[in-house]
C-alpha cells in the first residue's frame, strides 16, 4: 500500500470517509512502503517508513528534516552484526578522538586496557588507562623504561629475562643486527661505534688494578679450531700449545705472531 499525504480523516461523505480510513490503514500497515523518500509534508518526528527500492526500513528523525536508516529487512538482524558476533563486511571505524585513559577499543569489565589512536598514523597501546607502548611507521616504542621481556616456557616456570632503556640518554641509539650468525663459537656482538652490530671477540682490552688498563691476557692452548680472518692479522702471547687435533689456519696474507 503506498503512502498517503497525511493520516488525517477529512470530514466527507461515509463512502470518502471509509477509503479515506483504509489508505491511512494501509499506510500505516505497509510504513507508507514507497521507492522514494517521502516529501517532509508526509512526515512527523519518530514514524517508520519502508523504502521498497532498497529494502531498507527507516525511522524519521527527531528533527524531521530527515530519515535513520534502521536496516535492511530481507537481511538476517537487519543486516547488522549481532551482539553475538559475526562476520562484518564493511570497514570498522572507531573513535579517534579517545585517549589513553578510555581506549575506545577495550574490554568487558576492563574499560582502561586496548588500543586508541595516539596521532597520526600511531597506535597507542594503553593499560591502567595509561599508555604503555605504541605503534607507527617507525616500529614500536615502549615508553618509560618498559622492559622487552623474554619468558622461559611456563612448564619451567615464571621467570625471564629482559632489555629495557638506561636512565637518561643524550640521544637517540639504534643498534643493527648482523645478517647471519657468527661461524665462530665465543664470538660476541661487537660495536663500530655507528649502530653496526658484527660477530668478534669481546675483548676487553688491558687490564690492572683499580682503573689501571696495562696487562694483556690470552689463553695458552688452543683447544678449538680457529681461522684468522681474511685481511687480519692475529697476535698472541707465548707460549702457546695447540691441542692434539686441533687446527689453527693462516691464510695467505695473513699473520699470526707469537710473542
């Protein structure tokens, strides 16, 4: 039944009286079902209204300057996504002007813990309501001297073990991993003072009392094979033993002094 101008019963003779009657009737049994918003002159504050084209059906907002689509009525729940859970087919937004505080993606019964959005293109990461860590186009951040923790399976137990930030920097500090791992066994990650992080021994340098940096030690048998780096040359202290079976390689253009 389509829509009528308006759900008034003029006053006319009883046949007029009575279509007049079964058109609003009608109206009302179909939610005035047309394939075209209604004009405003229809319409109040609050009435249903069902748009046949689209199969959506809609309620007049409460300034009745316009219709708030509820749904669509040839979907399951109206094709919206159940308290229950399902699947969602178009893009979900949340609210990105939140804070840390009341994350706008949080949980049941734990309202201070999820994710918000920090600034542009960051993701914060809040707990407590306060913000613990974040993400953007540069990595993740963890804020405060977190530590980055690295658990032992939970059949052993709860301990760990953990990295976090010195106290004060003078600035910014990025380490760069080797590429593979170190094809000597002992080898330690060593610095070049500019982030770059290889394979090689930690030497400590001198040593001596108290600050004193004068006495250079080294082991006295060789008990693993060993090669000298290419383009390096090694020194030891002597004298030196090599165990039985064990192999020490000098390659051309290589050195290794015994002292």
């Amino acid at each position: 039944m389509p829509s009528v101008s308006n759900f008034n019963i003029e006053n006319a003779s009883g046949a007029n009286v009575r279509t007049d009657i079964n058109n609003v009737l009608g109206a009302i049994q179909s939610n005035s079902s047309e394939g075209s918003d209604l004009s405003a002159s229809q319409c109040v504050a609050g009435m249903w209204f069902y748009h046949n084209s689209d199969q959506e059906i809609k309620i007049r907002n409460s300034g009745n300057n316009d219709f708030t689509v509820v749904g669509k009525i040839n979907e399951d729940n109206l094709g919206l996504l159940p308290k229950t859970g399902g699947t969602l087919t178009g893009v979900l937004k949340i609210d990105g002007t939140a804070s840390a505080s009341a994350p706008p993606l949080s949980f049941n019964g734990d309202p201070d813990l999820g994710l918000f959005r920090k600034a542009a293109n960051q993701i914060g990461v809040a707990s407590g309501g306060v913000e613990q860590l974040f993400l953007d186009t540069n990595g993740i951040t963890l804020n405060n001297q977190k530590e980055l923790r690295f658990s032992e399976p939970s059949t052993a137990g709860t301990q760990y073990v953990g990295f976090k930030a010195p106290d004060t920097l003078a600035g910014n500090v990025v380490w760069k991993l080797p590429t593979t791992d170190s094809s000597v066994a002992g080898y330690a990650l060593i610095s070049d003072a500019n982030g770059n992080l290889s394979w090689g021994q930690a030497g400590s340098g001198a040593q001596g009392g108290s600050t004193n940096r004068i006495f250079w030690e080294n082991d006295q048998t060789v008990t693993a094979n060993y090669t000298i780096s290419n383009g390096q040359n090694a020194g030891s202290f002597g004298p030196i033993t090599i165990q039985s079976g064990v192999t020490v390689t000098v390659g051309d253009g290589e050195t290794w002094s015994i002292v």
